[in-house]
C-alpha cells in the first residue's frame, strides 16, 4: 500500500502520490467513505477526497488510534467532544456528529477519557 504509507515518516500520509500531497496523521478529525471515494476531514476545515475507499486506510489508521464507528465513517477519539448514549450520537470538537452503528456502540473509543457520556 505504497499511495498512502511514507517510508520515512509514519507521522504523515500520503494521499496522493502524483502531486505528493500529504498530511500529519493528528489533523485529521474523521473519514468519510461516499461509494469508492473516501473523504479526510482535517481540524483547519478543510476536506480532501480521495479515490479509494475506506477500507483501504483503516489498517494503517487503526494503528494510529482511529475507529471505525459505522460502515461509512471513521473517526479520530482525539477530537471527540461528546457522546450521546441516548441517541448513539458522537459529537466532535468541529461540530459534526454522526450516528454510531448499533454492533459498534461498545467499541473502545466510549470508555477514553474527555468523553462525555
């Protein structure tokens, strides 16, 4: 999986391998995943996509702490402000929330601390 893991540094990915874009691993709030394509939303706002599907970051990523909360999303617990048990919602710190799927509600990223339950 040479597009998106740098040699030299493990703190960064790469996504795309053409124009050398690449970005630190600790700006990314969450992932996306829209059919084939899947969306980096970073802390500053801004969004890149990329044309391969979530399922092909989520290795490398879940080594670096991120969770995979629903089929089409995947989330940073870093940036995590709160979590709704009532309505399985998580919120982050930019506002977005999204829907945690019914088989992943007892995943571990519930149990961090800064988590408001």
């Amino acid at each position: 999986m040479k597009t998106y893991q740098s040699t030299t540094n493990r703190n960064r990915i790469v996504l795309n391998s053409r124009t050398r874009l690449n970005i630190p691993i600790n700006i990314i709030i969450m992932l996306r995943g829209e059919a084939n394509y899947t969306t980096f939303v970073l802390n500053d706002g801004s969004e890149q996509v990329v044309a391969y599907t979530l399922k092909y970051f989520e290795p490398f990523l879940e080594t670096h702490g991120f969770q995979r909360i629903h089929r089409g999303s995947m989330i940073n617990p870093k940036f995590i402000k709160e979590y709704c048990k009532e309505e399985c919602l998580v919120t982050m710190k930019n506002g977005m929330s999204m829907k945690v799927s019914r088989r992943r509600r007892k995943d571990a990223f519930l149990g961090n601390a800064g988590v408001n339950k």
